[in-house]
C-alpha cells in the first residue's frame, strides 16, 4: 500500500513540475526590451566654463602716490566720473575717477596703501554682458568653428536652467592644463556669447556646462548599442514579434556613447531586445518583454 502511495505522490510530483514548465514556456523567456520612439539624437560633447565679463577696465593710478581715502567698496555701482580714491603724491591731492559706467569687481588696494602704475587699483565692468570661457581639449577643438550653436546649462537648486550660447572665439595656440584626474593635458581657450534669458541671473566667476553639439538628427528612431548584433556583415536586432524573437535586418545612421540611430527596418512602436546574447533566446523563442524604457 505505501508502494502505491509513492508512486502515486511522484506522479503528481512530476505532473506538477511538468505544468510549471510548461507554464514558463508559454510564458516565454524574460528579456529586458526597447519601445521605439522618435526623438532627437546629438553626438555631443561637454567642458567647464566660467561667465566673465565682456569688457572690463582695470583702472590704475599714473604716478606713485599714496592711497587717501578709497570711496567706493567691492560691488558698488558707479557712473563714469565718479571718485574712486585720492590720492597724494607728496605735492597734491588727485582724485581717481571711474572711466565708464558699471560695477567694482575688483578692489585691489586700500586706505594708507601705496599705488603706482604697474598695478590696476580696481577693475570695472558693465553687468548684464557677459562671455562664457571654456578650454576644449586639443582632440575636440577640430569638432569647434567659429559660429557653433552651444548649449548652457547652470545649476540651480532643485533644477538646472538650460539656455543656448554662440562661440565667437577660438584661440589660435593650445595652452598646458590640469585635467580633473590631475594629468597634464593641451587645452584651446574658446569663448562664448550666451543667450541669457530673463529669468537667469548670471555674474563673473560662475560656472556653466559648456554643451558642444557636433552631429544631430531631429526626429529619429534609436535603440541601444547592445540591442544590435552582426550576421554576415550585416546588422540586425531581435524584435518581439507575436510573443515571439524574429530577427530584423537594419540600417544604421549616427551613433552616440549609449545608442545608435537606425534609419531602415524598424517602425515607431515596436519592442526591441536588448540583449541579443541573452542565454535560450534564438528565432522564434517565446519571450517576456520587461519594458526598461516604460519604467
């Protein structure tokens, strides 16, 4: 009797086991997959920059003299004309003037000080026009002209502000710089003009991203590098067609870091695996498509 019972307890067992298989099978293999949709695709790259002034006017005093009185502090305002600092050279008083209209960034000495022509006393310049600095390394500079449409980006507290820029400089020679690694690297000096929307406060000495876009395609469809693989030289991707992997040949465009364009063989819409790799998966294997990019 307990013979029977065995045998009737692994049959079911394997029953069991026989259904969950089965049921896994028409579930289909679980892979991750790519919905593709149509959005514009930039091969970029990006570099640090800092907002300066587009004019500044140093101001320094002709003769050796003593430092008076100093009358305007750091951050003042002031109007062409107005007294900076007197000045007395041993005979007579003079007055230090400002030569333009604007704003104090640079204060340089101070009341009791000695002044003289080799060193400005302040500098000045007009807020509101401003220059972006950058230094691109000397493999990407060939990527920059003189014209380029750049994208901006400054931080802010819960999200960053984006606005567009123009480069208007480049320098002719490369300069030795540190890279954030701390290795020497050659780095061209290139200058900006930003857009600066009104809502954006921007002063010297701010720091920007500095987006460099070099290739562009409005409106494409893009799946990740690793959803395409190789066949006879040609390329392909599995899609997910009625529950099932059927391999579709595709013709490539622009390839940035993480994706590559495809222009031939694929419609908006449809799921992409993105690993083709993946262990069991084959033509015509049942699949479970986890949509990574509907997350």
């Amino acid at each position: 009797m307990q013979r029977k019972w065995q045998i009737i307890l692994g049959v079911a067992v394997i029953i069991l086991l026989g259904g969950v298989i089965f049921a896994q099978a028409m579930q289909g293999l679980n892979v991750d997959a790519h919905r593709l949709e149509r959005a514009d695709v930039a091969l970029s790259f990006s570099e640090d920059g800092k907002v300066i002034a587009r004019e500044q006017r140093p101001v320094h005093a002709l003769i050796s003299s003593r430092i008076e009185e100093v009358e305007v502090e750091e951050g003042n305002r002031v109007k062409e004309g107005d007294v900076l600092a007197l000045l007395d050279d041993g005979e007579q008083e003079h007055q230090l003037e400002a030569p333009v209209d604007g704003k104090v960034i640079k204060l340089n000495t101070e009341t009791g000080s000695m002044a003289g022509p080799e060193k400005p006393l302040f500098v000045i310049f007009t807020p509101g026009e401003y220059e972006v600095e950058t230094r691109v390394a000397v493999q990407d500079i060939h990527e920059v002209e003189i014209g380029m449409e750049v994208m901006l980006t400054l931080e802010r507290r819960g999200k960053d502000r984006e606005f567009s820029g123009e480069v208007i400089s480049i320098a002719p020679h490369a300069e030795e710089d540190i890279s954030p690694l701390g290795l020497e690297e050659e780095r061209v000096r290139v200058t900006v003009l930003p857009d600066i929307p009104e809502d954006v406060h921007l002063a010297p000495g701010y720091g920007v991203e500095v987006k460099f876009i070099t290739a562009e395609e409005k409106n494409a469809l893009s799946v990740p590098h690793t959803a395409i693989f190789s066949f006879k030289d040609r390329d392909y991707v599995f899609k997910v067609e009625d529950g099932r992997a059927s391999p579709r040949q595709v013709t490539t465009g622009l390839e940035t870091r993480r994706e590559t364009v495809i222009t031939e063989g694929l419609e908006e819409g449809e799921l992409v695996i993105m690993d083709p790799q993946r262990e069991g998966l084959d033509e015509g294997t049942r699949v479970a498509p986890h949509i990574i990019n509907e997350e």
